[in-house]
C-alpha cells in the first residue's frame, strides 16, 4: 500500500505512510502474517499523543505504535488478543467532530453564516486554522502525527494520472474538479473569518492547505451516526477524526466490529480473530477493489481479493463484427438491464456480468429473440458459448498488451524524473496487480474454452 506521508516513514526505508478511510462504516481487524515491527512509542510526537489522550481518558493497554517492514508505520498487540475482545476504546471527548467545531472559536461564525456550510467545510477549516494555530492549538499533538502530504489523485501531478487506466482517469479528474469547486465555494466563507487572524485569511486558508484537510477528513474519518444541525447544510454530518485509532493500516482480508457505542459513549473496535504478541494489527475499509483505494485513500493493495480490472463499454464492443446489424439493439438492451457498467476481469476469470454482456452481443441473429434467457443465466447454444469465451479472451489479450506498454513507459519515466519516483512507484504498482490478475484471467479462459476446441 502507498501514501504520500513522508512523515510515516521509518527505519524499514518505507518512504511513504498509509492513507486512512473517511466512510469506515464496518470496520475490520486481523492478524498480520508478517512480525518484527518496531516500536516507536519512545518517539516525542507519541510521547505526546499519549499524554494529551490519557488528559482526555485514553489509555491503550493493547496496541503501541510501531514501524513494519511492508505496511510502515502501523499499530502493534502489546499481547495476545483473542477473539470478540475491545482493543480500542476511544472517548468521546478524543473524536474530532463538527461537535467540536461548533463549541470553538468557529461556532459563532458557522451559526451566522448564510447559506450554511457543509461539515465537511467545518471540519477541513478547523483543521487548517488548528494547524495554521501551531503550538497555541490544543489539538497540536493529534496534528503532529497527521500526514503531511497525501496520494490521493487529487494530489498527485497531472502527467502521473494521464497514466491511470481510463475508469479511473475520469474519476480523478471529477474528484480534482470537484476539489477546486469546494475551495473555490468556501472563499467568501473564509473571508468572513478574518476578525480571528493577524494574517490575511487568504493566505492561511489557501488551495493547497484546505486540499490537506480535504484529504485528511476523506481518508482518515470514521464513521459515526447522522447528526442535523440548523446550522449546517442538509449534506450528511457522518464523519469524525479518531486519533491514534486511525494509525491502523488497512488490509483486505480482515475483520472487526467497529461503531460508536451510545451507552460509554467510546469508539470501539472489537476483534473477531485472534492475534498474537508483537503482531501488527489491520483494519479494512470495505471490499474495495484497487482503483476504488487509489480514489479515496491514496493507496494500492498488493494481492488484494477485491481487485479488478474493468472493461468500458468501447472496448466491450471493440472486437465485435461492425457488419451486425442488431448490434445498437444489443447494446440498448444491456444499457437497459443495467449490463453495461461494472464488468470485470478478476482473479477468478471475467466475472459473470462480463460473460453474460459477452453472450447477449455475440448472439446470431436467429438466436436474438433469446436475449431475455442469457440475462436469467441460460447457456442459448455451444457457438454462442465459445464465441463469447473467444471474445473475453481477445479483449484479456488487448488489456495485457495495453498493461505491458503502460508498465515500460512508467519504468521510462521512473528513469527521466527522480522527483515524480514515488508517484509513478504508486501506478506502476496498480498495474502491476492488473497484469497478475489478468494473466490469471487467461488461463481460466483457456481452460474454460478447451471443451470446445
């Protein structure tokens, strides 16, 4: 996995730290099959951090911050933890929330502000003004651990994200649009804050310091239940910065409890595997595929289960004969039923969607009036079959050729810009994942096309 943290870095020679989920929703835990972390609780920002916890009731008698070879900086078991057992308890009084934003200095201003601001804007404007704050802030040793710099695309150089597969280009530029759309929107907001500064609000509350709070709140949040305030926007106010909780890396095969509990009032997670002394301790952040991770956190899963690689509807249709007639029919059909987005290549072959659009477009004409019998599953003929199975196999063909070029022009490049290595290292590894899972795919593909060769 990769962050742009440099500020996560350790004596393993990991360069880049761990980006942190915004909608955790259910959390999960488990146990690393990789030990020998190495403690850095004796680091001044955690001897810190622990005391302003422990002022706010916090003690951790089970985890302790530690680097690992692979993940970096993460959190380590202190002993063994068995299964259904609370390892984080955090007070209410630890969680960053627009609670906490209203009862600041910002509170007034908020109330009177016309339309409402969102709380996403509160939370990514307590955090610049805290910061801007410095030693005066209270929140100075939550803010001293935080990342100061991040991967997600927004943040990454434009050349660098000409390199994402197609899917995920498009998303990158409408979360880069939507970004600039959010600063810009907030500037008048901004400007009425003035009274509380010496400096110009402008330069404390420029792009580049609310994109960082922007990409704090969106990777490192955890989900809490839905508040209503008057004095915010209808957008939904679900989101709280959880210190030292959010140390936690993330890995796809895990699982843990994880929810607000209304009667402590403590953020808990609560294990549902064991895990031994000394071992680094994950959570998940959903069963996302890598695009999906690179989006919202800035990282890339190596071996990830929920990886894939998706097929856009130009290339769904690129090896299909021009001269068929019935091929808008086709393509209204599945835009109809809903077969025309989402369809993958996985570790286990092309999904079933694939297939089935597959199907459908490869049907002869005298077999078109059973279009409704392969969306319900039905095998319509033999040649039906190993055509489709010779399509997905032609466009895993395509899809490797194209993951090939791109990987030696990434390694070109690697070579020509040194200040863009950790970037481009971020890519590369997302396409190297694609390529493992599309070679994969084609030798499922093969076997499933030798009973009809």
């Amino acid at each position: 996995m990769f962050d742009g943290a440099p500020d996560r870095s350790c004596s393993f020679g990991m360069k880049m730290g761990r980006g942190r989920t915004s909608r955790i929703r259910r959390r999960k835990l488990f146990r690393s099959s990789v030990s020998g972390g190495v403690s850095e609780s004796y680091k001044p920002e955690f001897i810190e951090l622990k005391k302003w916890l422990k002022d706010r009731k916090f003690e951790d008698t089970n985890l302790i911050p530690a680097c690992f070879p692979g993940t970096g900086r993460g959190l380590m078991s202190k002993t063994s933890l068995r299964e259904g057992q609370v390892i984080i308890s955090l007070p209410e009084s630890c969680l960053l929330t627009t609670d906490t934003v209203i009862r600041s200095y910002l509170g007034a201003y908020i109330a009177k502000w016309h339309p409402p601001p969102s709380p996403l804007l509160a939370l990514c404007t307590f955090l610049v003004s805290e910061k801007h704050a410095g030693d005066q802030s209270l929140w100075k040793p939550y803010l001293e651990i935080l990342p100061k710099a991040y991967t997600c695309p927004v943040c990454l150089e434009p050349e660098v994200v000409n390199l994402f597969p197609k899917p995920l280009k498009a998303k990158a530029e409408e979360q880069r649009t939507r970004v600039q759309e959010f600063f810009s929107s907030s500037r008048d907001f901004f400007s009425s804050l003035q009274p509380l500064f010496a400096e110009a609000v402008e330069s404390i509350f420029s792009y580049r310091a609310l994109l960082w709070a922007w990409c704090t709140v969106n990777t490192r949040a955890v989900y809490v239940k839905p508040r209503q305030r008057r004095c915010f926007s209808a957008e939904p106010d679900t989101c709280a910065l959880a210190p030292y909780l959010d140390l936690l890396n993330h890995s796809p095969r895990v699982q843990v409890e994880a929810a607000f509990n209304e009667e402590t009032r403590c953020y808990e997670i609560r294990t549902a595997s064991r895990c031994r002394k000394r071992e680094e301790v994950f959570i998940c952040y959903g069963p996302h595929d890598n695009q999906r991770l690179l989006l919202d956190y800035g990282f890339v899963s190596v071996h990830n289960p929920h990886a894939c690689v998706y097929v856009s509807e130009d290339i769904l249709v690129k090896y299909l004969p021009s001269i068929d007639k019935q091929m808008n029919k086709k393509i209204s059909i599945l835009k109809d039923h809903d077969f025309i987005e989402n369809l993958t290549f996985g570790w286990d072959g092309p999904s079933w969607r694939l297939l089935t659009a597959l199907k459908l477009l490869c049907l002869a004409a005298e077999e078109f009036m059973c279009w409704k019998r392969i969306l319900l599953g039905e095998v319509i003929s033999d040649t039906n079959e190993k055509t489709s199975l010779d399509m997905a196999q032609k466009i895993c063909h395509y899809f490797t050729e194209e993951t090939n070029a791109m990987l030696e022009k990434i390694s070109h490049m690697k070579g020509e810009d040194v200040a863009l290595i950790n970037q481009l290292t971020l890519v590369e590894t997302l396409w190297t994942e694609e390529l493992k899972i599309l070679q994969a795919s084609a030798e499922i593909l093969s076997s499933l096309q030798a009973p009809f060769r």
